[in-house]
C-alpha cells in the first residue's frame, strides 16, 4: 500500500508541474500581446531600413499612438494600398519622407493633436516635389494657414502620401482619367457644400459619366497656386477663364456650341466695360456683369433647362432683373442674341442690317476715296498745262 501511495504523490506532482508551466506560457504569451508589435530583423546588408520592415509594426490595425488632447492617432498603414501607391512604385523608402527616423525605437516626437501632426510632417513633400511645393506659397490655402486658419488645406490633405496613385501618364504628364474624374471628390473634403452643388451642375453631371471635356474644380481655380476666387481681379478675368474651353472648336462643336461666345460678349456694352478694367485696372470692381453671374458659378445648368436654363426668356429676365430691377416684361431680353452670331436663319433682320452697313460704308468711303483721288489727279493735270502755256 505504501509503494502505491507513493506512485499517487509522483503522478500528482507532475500534474501540478505540469499545470504551471502551462499557465507561465500562457502568462508570458498575454505579456507579448500586450507588448507593441515588433519590427522584424533587418537585413544587415541594406544601408536603410526597407518598406517592408516599417510595415511590420505599421501593418498591424491596432498601432496607435495618444496625444496629450486625448485623440487616438492611427499609426496603421494600409500594407495593399501602400504596395499599390505611387511612391511605392518609384522605390521612394518611407525614410525618405521621415528623414530623422532610421531604427527602431524611434526618436521622440512632439505633437498635441493630429492636426498638429499633419502639420509637423507635410513640408517634406517638398524634398522631391518644390515646384508644386513652391507654388502652394502664393495660394489661397498658405495665405489663409499663414493667417492662423490651421485647417487651411496642405499637401497631405489632397494627396495620401502612403496610398496616393499615379495622377499623370508617366510619358506625356498628361492627368489621367481616373485621376481627373476624382478630383471633385478630393476637393470635396474641405469644400463639400460647393461639391453638392457642382455635381448636379450641366459640368458635374457630365464627369461623373466619364466626358473628359467639362471643366473640374483645377480647371478653374488651378491645381497648387489657387488664388482667391472673390477678388475683382478673378471676376474680371472669369470671361477669360470660360473661354479656354468655350472658344475651343475641338471641344464645343461636338455638343454644337457656339465657338463666339467671346467675341459676341466682348462686343456687347457689357463685355465692352469689363474687357476694358481686365487690361487697365485688373484690381478695380466693376458692376457689369461676367459670365457667371448669368449662368451660374458651379450650378451651371443647360441653357435649355426649363426650370434654370437662361435660353428661356423667362428665366433671361430674372437674371436681367438683378442689375435692372426696374424691368418688368420678359420683351426686353430679346436685346440679347444669346452669344448668336447674327445669321439669316438666327436673328435674320440683324444680319441683314449689318450687311447693308457692311456694302454701304465701303461704298460710301471708296466713293469719297475715288472722288479725292480723281480731284487730285484732275488738278496735278491742269497745273501742268498751265504750266505749257
């Protein structure tokens, strides 16, 4: 009986040290976990730490980081979008962006919120793109963070440095479809009431179906140097701006638009004045009217829309009425000819007049040149027979 009690106390006390070295691995296991997640070794080879290397702590979901405001900053980098983003594609290592970080653990690093935070790193944009960089410090967005307004749009706002794609053809520069159709939404970030609008505008609505030709938010207030749409020197200029596209035949022909809208503006009283202050006094305000105070800013709509379109007289004559609120009768737009050049199937009486103008004063003038001339000779005749005799 003793020998059998003996082997109970043995196969009792291997069960026990058994159990304790189960839960001490599992004790050590749950201290790993809580750890923060490791780099794996990199290769002594290489004179940097690679991509991949920094994805291995940056790859995990849960990697945060708490600023002294009590915001969770995310320090998770998607490894697939990453792989995908341009920079990745022209070998740019992330160290080349975070300059002073090169091992790990890295150096410390200050920031009271993530805006701060964005703040602190975006100028390194500037190490491979100054151009771009440079031009960003006339515009609208570093005037207005210049002045304090730190939610003022920087390069990292528009393009996500770990996840950004390829903009332009690598052979032309030319901006890509997919790259130009996104647009609206980039700018919609910040500015996503003017983009509700936009959308739904004759332009918007257009892009969103892939036609390259409508104009996007860079088409007009440019791409890095974007200047303050509400001076006079913008509005005064705006006539200019429509007629990129607007004059362009290549473009407006396959929608049978009109390629004069521009010189019929700028031969219009109202053109006339504003085409006037854009060369003299660029900065100077002027009361009449420019391109888009009739057709709209970024809800242009179809000129035949029932409901907005200023083809239809009606309509005309509320947009007439807010520099001419006296007029009352939907008669008086009939002055305006639409941006028609007068023709004997559109306006025809206008046409026909301008063409008697056009024989009347050539005759009139050519007359008086030949009576002068025929004088002239006449006289120079004479003399020189008074001259005989």
């Amino acid at each position: 009986m003793k020998w059998f009690s003996n082997r109970i106390r043995l196969a009792l006390l291997i069960v026990a040290a058994f159990l304790l070295l189960v839960g001490a691995a599992a004790l050590v296991s749950g201290a790993d976990a809580a750890k923060p997640p490791q780099p794996v070794a990199q290769p002594a080879s290489q004179d940097k730490p690679s991509n991949d290397y920094c994805l291995g702590c940056h790859g995990q979901t849960n990697l945060t980081k708490t600023l002294p405001s009590g915001e969770t900053l995310s320090l998770y980098i998607n490894p697939t979008l990453f792989h995908e983003g341009v920079h990745n594609q022209e070998n740019i290592a992330c160290v080349d962006c975070h300059t002073n970080i090169s091992t790990f653990p890295h150096p410390a690093f200050k920031a009271n919120t993530i805006r701060d935070v964005t703040l602190q790193l975006y100028t390194s944009c500037k190490n491979c793109h100054a151009d771009q960089y440079n031009k960003t410090l006339d515009s609208v967005h570093q005037k207005a963070l210049a002045a304090g307004n730190f939610n003022a749009a920087v390069c990292t706002d528009c393009h996500n440095p770990h996840q950004q794609t390829r903009l332009t053809d690598q052979q032309t520069g030319a901006l890509l479809p997919q790259a130009r159709v996104s647009i609206p939404q980039t700018c919609a970030r910040c500015h996503s009431t003017i983009y509700n609008t936009y959308k739904d505008s004759v332009h918007g609505a257009a892009l969103t179906t892939g036609n390259p030709d409508v104009p996007t938010c860079i088409d007009c207030h440019g791409v890095h140097n974007i200047q303050d749409p509400t001076t006079a020197r913008f509005r005064n200029d705006t006539p200019l701006l429509c007629a990129k596209c607007h004059t362009n035949p290549a473009i407006m022909d396959k929608y049978g638009i009109s390629t004069q809208v521009l010189n019929t503006y700028v031969a219009d009283f109202h053109g006339t004045t504003v085409t006037l202050f854009e060369q003299v006094s660029p900065d100077t305000p002027t009361n009449k009217p420019v391109c888009t105070d009739c057709h709209g800013v970024h809800d242009i709509s179809n000129v035949n829309n029932p409901a907005t379109g200023i083809a239809i007289k009606q309509n005309l004559l509320v947009k007439c009425q807010r520099c001419h609120p006296n007029v009352t009768t939907a008669s008086f737009t009939d002055a305006w000819m639409n941006h028609y050049v007068a023709s004997p199937t559109e306006y025809p009486l206008v046409y026909y007049v301008n063409l008697f103008y056009k024989i009347l004063i050539p005759a009139v003038i050519g007359g008086m040149l030949i009576f002068v001339i025929s004088d002239i000779v006449r006289r120079v005749v004479e003399a020189r027979k008074g001259a005989q005799h």
